[in-house]
C-alpha cells in the first residue's frame, strides 16, 4: 500500500482549506437549506427569540425538491442555493491563496474562509434576483442585503472548517 504524498515528498494528513471549507458549505447547505429543516424551523421556532431566529437564518438558502408551481421550475427556486455553493466553492479557493501566502496562520485561514462566505452569499442572492424569473434592481438589493447578513453570521462555521488545512 503506498502513501500519498506532496511535492516535498511528506504524506500530509489534512486536505486543502478550500477542500475543507466546500465541504463544509455543502453540508451546511443540504442540511439547513433542506426542505425538512425548513419545515420543521418554521413549525417549532419563535422567530422573536434569537435561537428561533439564529434557526431560521440557517434556512436562508432554502432549496426544494419539486417547484411547487413557483415560475421557472425547480432551477428558479433553487438557484439560490446552488449559486451559494458554487461561488463558495470558487472564492474558497481564489481568496485563501493570496491571504495565506502574505501571512501564514490559522486566524488567515479562518477569515478568508468567512470573507469568502460572506461575498459568496451576497452574489448569490443578487445574481438569483436578476437571473430568476422576476427580476427587479431593488429585489436584487434587498437581497444582497439579506444575503451579506447571512453569509456574515454563519461564515464563521465554514471559517473554522478551513482551518488546519494546507493554503
């Protein structure tokens, strides 16, 4: 059996950030943003308690399974979600390698992970407005609005999940 190794030759135990951070964001999308979260967030939480509240901000990037009659099929209605995780994805491993290699360490590693999570949050919800079937300038506004707060209040989970790993 043969070990992988790296350039240098060593067998390194941990993943990429990046690797570990998407992985993360597609955790953190499939079960929060899940239709069976969802429902069971708006059925047994007190949207005027922060822990009620802190729940349902999870389910922000919402997905379904069927479009239930909502304009544009089932793309329209998750675009949302799927912008999210490919934008993650891709600033996860565009931001990080400039950060880290200016300054090395973990507290590098955690905020780029978040800011990546925040920018990728907010061009998702802005690019879901204009390329869903209703597009509206000021739709798209609100939505950024709602979708920096998101990404700036639960980056810190795909923050902490890049951390350890190789820049």
């Amino acid at each position: 059996m043969t070990a992988l190794t790296n350039r240098t030759g060593r067998v390194s135990r941990y993943g990429t950030a990046a690797g570990t951070g998407t992985l993360a964001v597609l955790v953190l999308v499939a079960v929060s943003g899940s239709p069976a979260y969802v429902g069971w967030v708006e059925n047994h939480t007190d949207p005027n308690a922060a822990g009620g509240w802190y729940l349902r901000l999870l389910a922000w990037p919402a997905w379904r399974l069927d479009a239930d009659g909502q304009p544009g099929g089932v793309l329209a209605a998750d675009l949302r979600a799927i912008l999210l995780v490919v934008l993650a994805a891709a600033l996860l491993y565009v931001l990080p390698a400039a950060q880290v290699a200016r300054v090395p360490g973990p507290v590098s590693q955690f905020f780029s992970g978040w800011a990546a999570y925040v920018l990728a949050a907010g061009l998702a919800a802005v690019l879901a407005v204009l390329l869903g079937p209703d597009p509206s300038l000021l739709g798209a506004l609100q939505a950024a609005n709602a979708g920096a707060g998101y990404g700036f209040l639960t980056g810190w989970v795909i923050g902490t999940a890049s951390l350890g790993g190789r820049a």
